[in-house]
C-alpha cells in the first residue's frame, strides 16, 4: 500500500553529495516528494529529509540503496515513530488596503504572520506540517495568489529516538 | 611470455622504495600509490589532461602501462584483469572523450561488480564548469554506474583517496571506482606521504552473517525435500569455491551456478546442473520450478535467471546469501535473508550442515533430468556447428583456459559447451551485456595469468567492436587465442526476430565485414580460417602452438539458434527445447 515516508539522512558534507542522492532516487523510480538539507548537529555533516511515497517494500529498498552510497552515514525512517514535520510557506497574495483586516484575520487565526506589505499585496508566512500549509494556500486563494514558495518538510523524531 | 622486457622488482624493495615521504607532484603521487597498492599492470591512453601523470611514467619501470588504442579496450582490459586475477583492475584515460570513451566499461564492470580503479584526467580547476576544451563532468556522468567517485581538489588529498579507493573497489560488494585527477593538481607539489588506514563513517560492509540465520538455513536444509542451490559471482568474488564444494558435498543439494558463477563449481560434479534462465539448462530451469528450498549464495536473482518473477520457483521457501543487503528482497521474496560475505557464511554453515536426508529421492530425479536432458545441438558433418567448435576448443586446452566471451549466441554456446572445473576462469559481461567486451578482456586476462592458456571466444559482431586491440597483442607478443564464430549475422538478435518477430529479419546481416585474417595480418597478427571440422581443428591447433597471439575465424551458418530458451514473458520452466529435443 503506497503511503507517504518521511526520511532523515544523515550525510557527509560533500560536493556532490545532493546529486548522488537525489540521482539514485530518480534512476531507481523512487519518487521525491520534498527535500530539505541543511547543517546537522555534527560538524561535516548534513541532514537531508525527503519525503518519499510507496510501499513497504519501496521504502526498505530506498534504505538499503541509500546505505550504498558511502557517504550516506546513516538512514532514519523517521515516519516511522512519533515525529514532528514543519515546513515553511512564503504566500505572497493580492491585497488591496480593504482586503486587508480580513486577510488579516485569517493569519491571525493560523497564527501566522504578515512579513511584507507593498502596496497591494502581502506576504504571509506561515509554518506548521504541511496539511497546516494546504489549508492556509486554500484560505488564502479567493484573494489571488500572486507567488508561493515551500521549504518542504524537515523533520525530526519525538523524545529521545 | 615476453612482454615490455620489464623485470618487476618484489613488492617489498617497491613498497621501500616509494613509502618514503617526500616532496613530489601529484602525478609522482598517483604512480607511487598505485604501487603500494599493488598495481602491476595499468592499461591506458594518454591525452592533454593526462600529460603529467604520462610525464611522471616516461622511464618509469616499477608497473607496466599496456598502450591501447581505445579507451573502451583498456577499461575491458582491466576488468578481465580483475575477473581473472581477484586483484584491481586499473584504467587511466584523459578528459572528455578519453573519460566517456571509459563509461561502458564502467557500467560493465557496475553491472558485475567487478573491482576497477578508473582515473581520467580533467582540466584544471579553474577551468572546471567552463565548456572548457575537452572537459566532460565524468564524476557527474558516472554516478550511477560507479561504487564511488572521487573529484580530486588537492594533490595532498590523493595518497588519501588512491588508498580508500583500492579498499572501496575490492571490499564489500566489488565495483568500479573513479577518480578524477585535474590537470593541476597532477602537476601540484605536495608532501607524500604513504597512507595505510581507512577511515569511511559511511562504508562498513557485513562481512560476518548473523549466526541465527545461518542455523535457520540449515533447519530448512533438514527438512528439505527438493532443495536446489544457485550460486552466483559472489561465489568467485569471495573466493569461496572451496567452502561451497564443501557445503555441497555435506548437504548433497543439486546446484546451479549462473552465467558470472561458471567455474564457481565443478561443472563435472554430480551434483552440479548446469546454468540456470533464459539458456539454462532444462535440469536447473525444472528443478528450480519444482524445488522447496531455493537457497541463493551470491547471485541477485537477474531477470536473464528468473525471467517471468511471477511463478518463479513457485514452491520454494528462499534462502539468499548476499554481501549486499538492498539485492536481498529486491526482486523474489525471501523467507531467510542472510547478509554477509559469502565465504563467512559458508564457514559457518559448513560446521554445522547435514546432509538434506529427505532429498533421496530429489536427487535420483535431478540425475534423471540430467541424463535425459542434456545440453544437445544437431551436429553435422557437412558444415561447421558452433556448438562443436566450442567443445573443440574445450577438449584441445583440456578444458583449462581462461575462456573470455563477448555477448550474443557465442557466449551462451560457450557457457553450455566449454564446462569449467575453476574459478576466475571465465570472463564474460553478464549484467550489463556488452559486445565489444571479449577481446580485449582477454588481453588484461592474459597479463593477469601470463602462464595460462587464454582463449577468447567472440562473434564476427562484437569482434568489429574493439578490434583495433590487435595491435597491442602483436606489438607485446600477448599470447591470446581469439576464436571467430562467423555466422556473417548478429546471430542472437536474429534469433530473437525468428522467434519473437516471425522472421522479420531487420539489419542484422553482417555480409561485407573484413576478412578476419586479412585484418588480423594486417595488425601482425597470426591467422587462420576454417569452415568444416578437419580445417577448424588443425587451424586452432596451430593456433594453440603459435607461441603469439593467433586468430582463427570459423565460419559457421547462419541459422543456429541457441537452444533452451526461454522467451520473454514465460517462466524458466517453460523452454522452448528446439534442436535439443
């Protein structure tokens, strides 16, 4: 049954090191969702999370491909256990001086926040798990989205995992 | 055999002589690394990129450097190396068309995990990611195909990367590694210093399988009424023939090794059973369809063994034995997946197996397979069979050559006819299927094994594709032995499009190819040609004595087809037995 994965890598620090994961994805078929990378908590390593969909079977021969790669260090399932995912979503949308109170009010109401205002729009920022992301982009289209921007899910295991 | 002249000095006065830390370039580097790492034979071709690791070889000595006269023909020359000798096999090229020159024989030896050290030249770093003359991203290109690759950025890194990659290569699941040498870091000046230890987070291969698997296989053994094994290349790759003839004999589980496991088990053993797949033999393709234990040791279950996956080995509870863990699951289900070297597996099975006790009967059955149905062609003595040919050669060099093949009809009548008794005695590109890849196999086979027979067996196709290689036998006196099966076709494609496309035959003739000993003689080198039984054995006598390299074309019809086959879309228990019934 195909469902969504989330998946930390933990990796070296090295040119490169971007394509030779995200090329094994695409020449194996598995499919990318999002990826976010980023500093880890160890010097000369990086932390990938990718968000993948499929089976049981697809998500065990993505961990076991991954692991070839010698600079991949280590492969967490993180969807596996308790998590927590956040992303970030930049909303720039159509917005004239009187549609602003109740656009206003929407982001209020997400609590998410207004980071710039022009003369007529406004870029809303708003973080949360992604289902929080769809539901503001879905408030928020009456109003004309004009730009959006998506970090993608980083994630990270509950308590001491 | 006399090759360059060159008297190699022992590997302890090398080892002393170049471990000396000292202020070089990093081309002196790469030739002094190479040889602490045991290099003895490097094939290549020099290009602008690559002048200064060529400068630093002029008078160099200490490893010979065989001169191709292809990229192509000098990687295939260090993979036939690396499969004959279980040592690395080394490739330089230089940048851009040298590296993409080098890239099928990198997928080649990917796709067999063979143990190559692959260096191309590129151009400085400060011309990297400009279109520069000649620059080609080779680490990009090769990603996919390559167990690694290095982009070296400092010639202070090479002792370093030299070093991980021999230990990358020829550990773990073996397979090609590629190190990318910029112009100017082959002529930066560094401090070398020898390195000897390895320190890769990310690269800890399973060596040692976990012993309750182990013992779980052998409970399986126990109750076992028709087991089968299928060995595979890990099998040769670990160096584990010996452990597996012991766990054969112990248990007395009929077994069939695949097309990179020939010479992994005696093909005269009683027990053995042939090849499995497409052109398997009718014993292993039915006693596979019939088994209750299919244990796997080695092989990663390719879809030229299995064909149609749904109704393969329907009844068997599966064993696999892989040093990789992602082959294990891949494409068959497996009941006990046991990770780890081959031969430690077989160690630790090997003190504990029984012999299969329920499988008497099984047993009596696979003999009456095998006596019933045996590998057959219709053998004439009006025109020359290639299937005779092959057992010609076989019975003429006492079935003790290092046979290498190209790919195509000729490889599997070599494969069914030229039975073999040891490992690394068989080279031929199985994963990846690549023509063009015989010949010159069998040159690097050759400098790996200069006291052996080596016979390369090729079709009038691949033969065109890496041709131009007669000139380095005849120039260094390499003594191969290339047998020619003519049959003026792409003989396999034909086949296909005979059976599969109802005789529509779309270009695959052959007609107006060169005369092969015109050619031959044109490159210096000795050749003959034959087109019935008497001319083809006294000809390939004569080649055999020849103390040179010799090429005997023989020229055989057009219409054989290779027989069992198994056609796309059916399982391996449903053959076509063709001539052979």
């Amino acid at each position: 049954m195909n469902r969504k994965h989330t998946i930390a890598i933990l990796v070296n620090d090295q040119p490169g090191v971007l394509q030779r994961v995200s090329g094994l994805f695409g020449r194996r078929g598995f499919n990318i969702e999002s990826i976010t990378v980023g500093s880890s908590e160890e010097p000369g390593l990086s932390r990938m999370v990718i968000v993948t969909t499929g089976d049981d079977h697809t998500l065990e021969q993505v961990q076991k491909q991954l692991y070839k790669l010698i600079d991949v260090i280590k492969v967490i399932d993180v969807s596996g256990n308790p998590m927590v995912g956040r992303e970030l979503g930049l909303i720039k949308i159509g917005a004239e001086p009187s549609a602003r109170p109740e656009i206003l009010g929407i982001v209020e109401t997400f609590r998410a926040a207004v980071v710039d205002i022009g003369p007529s729009t406004l870029i809303v920022q708003v973080v949360g798990d992604s289902e929080k992301i769809d539901a503001m982009i879905e408030l928020l289209k009456p109003y004309g989205i004009r730009e959006l921007s998506r970090t993608g899910v980083t994630a990270m295991n509950r308590g001491f995992r | 055999m006399s090759t360059q002249g060159v008297t190699l000095k022992s590997k302890e006065e090398l080892i002393e002589k170049w471990s000396k830390p000292e202020v070089i370039t990093g081309s002196d580097v790469l030739l002094r690394s190479l040889l602490l790492e045991g290099a003895e034979c490097v094939f290549g071709y020099p290009g602008g990129a690559v002048l200064y690791i060529y400068d630093a070889m002029h008078g160099f000595t200490d490893f010979q450097h065989l001169l191709t006269r292809h990229e192509q023909g000098a990687i295939h020359a260090a993979d036939g190396y690396a499969r004959s000798t279980g040592k690395v096999g080394v490739c330089i090229a230089t940048s851009g068309p040298g590296a993409t020159n080098l890239v099928t024989g990198i997928a080649t030896a990917y796709m067999d995990s063979v143990p190559l050290v692959v260096i191309t030249g590129n151009v400085a770093t400060s011309f990297i990611g400009t279109d520069a003359f000649q620059e080609a991203d080779i680490v990009g290109i090769t990603m996919p195909i390559t167990k690694h690759s290095y982009l070296v950025r400092k010639a202070e890194d090479l002792p370093r990367i030299i070093h991980e990659a021999f230990h990358i290569a020829n550990s773990g699941r073996k397979g090609p590694v590629l190190i990318d040498i910029p112009k100017d870091v082959s002529a930066e000046k560094t401090l070398f210093q020898p390195v000897s230890e390895v320190n890769l987070r990310g690269y800890n291969p399973t060596v040692q399988p976990n012993k309750m698997q182990v013992d779980k296989m052998l409970r399986a053994i126990e109750k076992a009424e028709k087991p089968v094994i299928l060995a595979g290349g890990g099998v040769i790759y670990s160096g584990a023939h010996e452990e597996l003839y012991e766990f054969v004999t112990k248990t007395g589980i009929p077994t069939t090794t695949t097309l990179l496991g020939l010479g992994g088990f005696p093909s005269g053993n009683e027990l053995h059973m042939g090849m499995p797949g497409m052109h398997g033999t009718y014993t292993a393709n039915t006693a596979i369809q019939s088994a209750d234990l299919l244990i796997n040791i080695g092989a990663r279950f390719d879809d030229r063994v299995t064909m149609k996956l749904k109704g393969f080995a329907p009844h068997a509870k599966v064993v696999h034995i892989d040093i990789d863990p992602a082959e294990i699951g891949k494409n068959v289900p497996t009941e006990i997946p046991i990770v780890g070297d081959v031969k430690a597996v077989l160690q630790l099975a090997n003190a504990g197996a029984k012999r299969a006790d329920k499988a008497d009967a099984w047993r009596a059955q696979v003999s009456q397979w095998k006596a019933t149905k045996p590998n057959k062609y219709k053998d004439s003595d009006v025109v020359l069979k290639p299937q005779w040919v092959v057992s010609m050669i076989h019975e003429t060099t006492k079935g003790d050559a290092i046979v290498t093949t190209d790919v195509g009809q000729h490889q599997m009548w070599a494969a069914q006819y030229y039975p073999l008794n040891k490992p690394r005695s068989w080279v031929t590109s199985g994963g990846l299927g690549t023509m063009g890849f015989g010949f010159p196999s069998a040159i690097g086979a050759q400098m790996g094994n200069p006291d052996r027979t080596v016979v390369s067996i090729n079709g009038d196709g691949g033969m065109q594709m890496c041709a131009q290689e007669l000139a380095i036998c005849a120039i260094n006196n390499i003594p191969v032995k290339v047998a020619i099966i003519n049959n003026q076709v792409l003989g396999m494609v034909r086949q296909w499009q005979e059976i599969i496309h109802e005789n529509r035959y779309s270009h695959i003739d052959l007609a107006g190819s060169p005369d092969f000993v015109k050619l031959s003689e044109a490159y210096g080198v000795k050749a003959f040609r034959a087109s019935n039984k008497e001319e083809a054995r006294s000809a390939w006598l004569e080649a055999l004595e020849h103390p040179g390299p010799a090429v005997v074309e023989f020229v055989v019809r057009k219409d054989e087809n290779v027989y069992p086959m198994v056609t796309a879309g059916s399982t391996i228990g449903e053959m076509l037995m063709g001539d052979s019934e």
